[in-house]
C-alpha cells in the first residue's frame, strides 16, 4: 500500500511549519511536512538574525506585520513556547534629503495601513536613540518603538511541535523529486526517492528553493535566492542590549546587538552560484570598514570570523511574498518568496496560506491581492516595489 497525504507541505522552516500549524489549527487532518535537510532549523531560518518591523514601503508588508505580531504577542498562549518578541524598536537613518524624503513616504504608507506609533527623528533624537554613533552627516530617519527582535529558532520550534501535537507528521531527509499530475493540472502524487505520497493539496514552502520546487510541477514562480552576510563581533558590552536595530537607508548597512555580540549586515552583489552560502573575506573587511566610520565605539573591537555566516533570502521580483495557487496547478499552494521578511512575517502567512487552502480566500487580511502568484503576468499591471 502506497504512502498518502490530505496535505503535503514542502519545506521545513519557519513557513512551512506555520503553515503546517495553522492547516492543523483549523480541522485539517492528515498533515505531512517534507524536508530534505537532517533536522529543523538547518536552512535558512536557522541563519536569519532574528529583526521585526512594521516599517516597511507597501501596504501589503505593513498589514502582514500587524497580523504577525498580533500573533506574536499570543504566541505562548496559543501555541506554546516562547517566540522571543522583544521591542526594541528599529531606527532608520537618512544621510541625505532624498532618503529622509523615501522615509517620510514610507511613514505615510505604514501610518495608513494602521501604525500608530512610528514616528519621524532629528539627529538630537537618533543621537539619544542610538548614542554610539556618529552623528555627523546625519539628515533624520523614522523610529518605531514596537518593532524589535524575535528568535527565528523558537518561532519554528513552537510552531512545530503544536503541529505535532495535533497530528502533523514531519519527515526529513526526504526531498522531493517531482510530482504526478492529473490531466486537469492538478498534483495527484508528491515523488520522492523513498516512494510516492498520494495527496489531494500540495504547499511549496521551499524558501529560496521555491522555484525549483515549482518547476517540478511545470509551473515558473520567480523566486530566487539571495546572499545575506553576517559579520559577527567578538563578546562585546560596548552596545546597550537595548539598543534599536539601526538601518542606514541609502546602502542598507545595518546592526544589531545579540546574544553579547555585535552583528553587522550589508547587502552586497550575489555570489556566481546563487545557492552559494559562504561568507566572503572581502566583503567582512567592507563591512567593518564601514561600521567603525559610522559607530566609533566598534572601532577596537575584532571580528570573530569563524562566528560570521551567511543565509539565503527567498527573493521575489517586488520584494513581497507569493501567496495562493495559479491556475495551471489549482491544488499546488505557494507560500514563497518573502524577501528577507519570512521569519517575521512567518505567523501571518502561514494563517493567511491555511484560509486559502481550506476556504478558498484569505480572511484574516482585508487585501491580499498584492500577494497574487500570478501578479507578474505580462499583461497585469506592474507590481509596487516595497523599497524598505
């Protein structure tokens, strides 16, 4: 007798775990999780520094923060264990006139779409925000006091074993090789190397690994990945625990306090193979270049280059997540292309991807339309492009 699944999820992290949960949540029976890695957490949320925001430039990423924190704040009651939510707040900085004017726009959207508690900053206020950096060319920036931290590990864990306790099965090392289609489209078997899994719906929860997922199916989603780098201090005090994310708007430069150390992040080009996820020597020299000019306190304190790492971002073309079917496989559910905001917007979409799947629309947000997997169509119009 062959394997079989009312629902296979592809993909094992912090996705594909809330989606498994929410599924689970809401009645749906016979769950199964698939992953090729060993074990949980091996992938990409396993790397992610663990940042929460409502900053952003699109509505749609706005709206998904407010429902992902909502759910944070219930995390413990409602699923188990401790998300790590923490709000620190973000402080965005602009060293010239036309990012501060990109941050004011941006403002506009998130007060818009239900923030009430971003605000614009001068350099006197960046200065008692964040003391330990160089003030000097400075223009302004936005801050939000509920934005934060979260542990990207513990999300995944508590969506996890919830799953468990209501009869998900998750199955590593189990990657998957292909599908078996029905003549309407529709997926009608997942294949592995261990077999075939009978199913009537299928999650491509894949991350950066998305879009190969899809192909298996005949299906193009645009979703590739992207190197981020960490470069990590030694142990340090030099940086309060409670100092805000701080972001630089022009290149992106950004760090954070954890954990006791400093974790410095720029966005640099990609690597010659996409998948590649190694730490490149030249860039950790760029960034802590940077990172001494732009807060003198780091100016004495080393890099622990074996602490460095590096992960994969699961990048759409406009920067938001795919969320939903396309109709040429009615029954394979996308739960993709996040841009570097998956962790965090994790709860959201996995609750979002569970209405879709079971009651054919997502309830929970007022508009997912901007999520649509087939938005990149020729024929529709561009999408809006979240900048933050």
């Amino acid at each position: 007798m062959g394997l079989a699944a009312g629902v296979v999820v592809v993909g094992g992290g912090v996705i594909g775990a809330s989606v498994a949960y929410h599924l689970a949540a809401r009645g749906a029976d016979d769950v199964l999780v698939l992953d090729r890695a060993r074990g949980p957490g091996a992938g990409s949320t396993g790397r992610a520094t663990g940042g929460f925001r409502v900053q952003f430039s699109t509505a749609v990423n706005v709206r998904l923060s407010l429902l992902a924190r909502a759910q944070l704040e219930r995390f413990a009651a409602e699923v188990g264990g401790d998300c790590g939510y923490r709000p620190a707040g973000y402080l965005w900085i602009a060293e010239t006139d036309a990012q501060l004017a990109s941050l004011r726009a941006a403002l506009a959207v998130q007060r818009g779409a239900g923030v009430e508690d971003a605000v614009e900053v001068d350099a006197r206020t960046i200065a008692t925000l964040n003391p330990a950096l160089q003030i000097a060319g400075i223009a302004g920036g936005t801050y939000c006091p509920s934005d934060g931290f979260i542990r990207p590990l513990q999300i995944l864990d508590g969506y996890r074993l919830a799953a468990q306790r209501r009869g998900v099965r998750f199955d590593w090392e189990a990657e998957v090789v292909g599908f078996r289609r029905a003549s309407g489209g529709e997926i009608v078997a997942v294949q592995t190397p261990h077999g075939e899994i009978a199913t009537g719906a299928v999650v491509n929860a894949a991350g950066a690994w998305a879009g190969g997922v899809a192909q298996l199916a005949g299906v193009d989603l645009p979703v590739t990945p992207l190197r981020r780098q960490v470069a990590v201090t030694v142990p340090t005090a030099v940086l309060p625990v409670a100092m805000p994310m701080t972001l630089y708007a022009g290149d992106g430069f950004h760090l954070r306090e954890r954990d006791g150390r400093v974790l410095l992040l720029l966005p640099a080009s990609g690597a010659a193979d996409p998948f590649d996820d190694a730490v490149d020597p030249a860039w950790i020299d760029a960034v802590v270049a940077l990172a001494r000019r732009r807060v003198p306190a780091l100016a004495a304190v080393p890099i622990d280059r074996a602490a460095c790492w590096a992960g994969l971002y699961e990048m759409s073309p406009d920067g938001n997540a795919i969320l939903g079917a396309l109709p040429a496989v009615p029954n394979l559910f996308h739960a993709a292309g996040a841009s570097g905001h998956g962790v965090m917007h994790a709860p959201a979409l996995g609750r979002l991807l569970a209405e879709i799947l079971l009651d054919g629309a997502a309830s929970s947000l007022a508009d997912v339309s901007a999520l649509r997997p087939d938005r990149f169509d020729a024929a529709r119009a561009p999408a809006q492009i979240d900048r933050l």
